[in-house]
C-alpha cells in the first residue's frame, strides 16, 4: 500500500431493546432497570464512538442504527449516522455502512469497547493498512472488535466464532498492545474488565451516578 490511507470507521449500534441482553442481569440491580439498560447501552457507544473519532487516521465515523437515541448521540460526538437499511442482521449493516463510506479504506469496528483508546485505534489502523483486509481478535481470541479492508469489499463474518471465519477469507491476523480495543463487552465479566483497564468519560459517569452498578463492576470508592 502506498500511503497511509484516511479510515472510515463503521460502528454499528442495534435498538436500544435487543442490545447487550446479557447485562441485563446487571441493569436489573438497578434503581429504574429499563432506563439503566438503555443508558448502559448508550455510554458504551459513546466511549467507543468518541475514542474512534479521536483516532489517529479517522477522517470519519459512520454509526449505522435504527435507534433514534443513539443516532442523536453520536451525532451530537461528530458522527454521520444511516439507517439500518437492510434490517437483516449485523454483516448485513455492516456492508450497508461500509458502502455508505467517504473513502475506500473502510474499518468496522464493535460499539461496546468503552476503555478503547484513540492511540490504539490509530496503531491498529496503521498496522492494517499494510494489507487489503484485516482484522484485530477480541481478547478470547475467537470474536473480532476490528476487520478492515483497502480497496477491496469489507465481507464481514461477524458471529460466532468470527476471527477463524475472517481468518478463513483471507484476512490478516493483527496483534498489538491494545488492551482496549481487545476488550468487547457482552457480559458482566467483560464489563468489570473493562472497568478496571479504564473506560471512556460516558461510562465512568454512569457508573458514577449509579452506586449499585458501580459497586457491581468493582468501580464503587
């Protein structure tokens, strides 16, 4: 690759019903559990989102979602939002969002990384630039936070077991001292270990606002 490209990173963000049901259990501790959900939900994103923005490389970020509090926030952070079009599941947004791209070097990055750090986005960009399609693992080695493609269709293989699936369609493998964008949320465990690498400014005042989630992520002072 000659140059270094300009990213466009893709995040997507599913109504705010069906997303990280398996924190639930968590939420539920809460005081108003539904509306601890959904604001769990929604900090997660803007961490995520706002560390992307910030990342060394991004000339932009482009949310696709249905869900009108999370097209308003991340608007609100500098994003571009699309609708989820073709409602058919997460690849199928992925490649929407992909095509809705300012440039041809297109990043899909997961919505629930809250201790991601501008830093590591940027060295693991530089590093996938390097090749036509990539991707980072997530810290159990067998999901991706990360798949990236220059010049060529993103073909995203999210799901189970998705880092051998884009390992089996030819995308690299990247390592790299990054810790956060390693760490994914799906269940309470992932969260406390986020929480202890650091998260972003949205997460942290939640957990701030809110002693009972704060004292069940460790985060309690």
């Amino acid at each position: 690759m000659v140059g270094v490209p300009a990213w466009s990173v893709v995040v997507p963000a599913k109504r705010l019903a069906v997303a990280k049901t398996r924190l639930r259990p968590l939420t539920d501790r809460a005081d108003r559990p539904a509306h601890a959900h959904e604001a769990l939900v929604l900090a997660l994103l803007a961490d995520t989102v706002a560390a992307a923005l910030a990342g060394p490389g991004v000339a932009e970020v482009v949310v696709v979602t249905d869900e009108p509090a999370a097209a308003g926030l991340v608007r609100r952070l500098g994003a571009r939002t699309v609708g989820d079009d073709p409602d058919s599941g997460l690849n199928a947004a992925l490649e929407h969002g992909a095509r809705a791209a300012a440039g041809d070097a297109v990043a899909a990055l997961s919505s629930d990384l809250p201790a991601l750090r501008p830093a590591e986005l940027g060295a693991a960009l530089r590093a996938a630039g390097t090749a036509p399609r990539a991707f980072v693992a997530d810290v159990h080695g067998t999901g991706t936070t990360l798949l990236t493609a220059v010049g060529t269709p993103l073909r995203p293989r999210f799901g189970a077991g998705s880092a051998q699936a884009h390992r089996d369609d030819g995308a690299r493998a990247l390592t790299g001292a990054w810790p956060g964008l390693l760490r994914d949320v799906d269940a309470l465990e992932d969260l406390r270990a986020a929480v202890a690498l650091g998260v972003g400014p949205a997460t942290a005042e939640l957990l701030a606002a809110s002693p009972t989630l704060a004292v069940q992520l460790g985060a309690a002072r």
